[in-house]
C-alpha cells in the first residue's frame, strides 16, 4: 500500500520529521546502533526490538515528549511504531495507563 492510499485523497500525508536542535542524531547510532527509529531524523524511539517497540509507545505518549513535535510529526512517529508493532506481533500497552503510573511515581519520589 503506498503513503498516498494509506491517508486517502482528502488527508494531508504526514510532514517530514524536522531536525530537532534539543538533541544528536548522533547519540541515538551510538546508544543503539543500527537499530530502526519512529523519528529517523533525530534517531529517537527505536523500534527494533519488542520491548524498544513498546518503550517508543510508551514515550512518545508523554506529553513531555510529544511537544517536542508537531501534530502531523507525532501522528507519522505513533504511525510508524503501530506498523513495527504489527510486523513483530508486539501487543502495545495503553499509553494512558503508562503516563498515569508515570505520574504516581514521579510524585512518590518528591
């Protein structure tokens, strides 16, 4: 299926993913190699593996993480992590669930 079929004639196909000047592309190679990523530009959210597939998922749903992005940019990384999902059979947890543990725990350690 090609990206013009996918979205359709009357959605917008997503934007390329902008260079972000908070962090190294580099660093991403370096920490994880050759590995796939959601965000290819800035080498972020690895999806090569089952728990990376799943962390990406997690992170991404971080309001934190996602204002880093545009709207159309966090959809295209969501988008990608879901298909790597899909080709490994990779059960994504619910990012509400995550960001909620996230805050308890955050809050446990003030």
């Amino acid at each position: 299926m090609t990206e013009e079929s996918r979205w359709g004639c009357h959605e917008r196909m997503p934007k390329k993913i902008h260079r972000r000047r908070d962090t190294d592309p580099r660093e991403g190679r370096e920490k994880y190699g050759k590995a796939a990523f959601a965000d290819p530009v800035n080498n972020k959210y690895p999806i090569d593996t089952p728990g990376r597939i799943k962390a990406a998922w997690a992170y991404i749903h971080q309001p934190v993480n996602a204002a880093k992005y545009g709207g159309d940019e966090v959809r295209t990384i969501k988008r990608r992590i879901r298909a790597a999902a899909k080709a490994r059979t990779v059960t994504l947890p619910d990012p509400d669930e995550f960001v909620a543990l996230l805050d308890r725990v955050r809050k446990k350690r003030r």
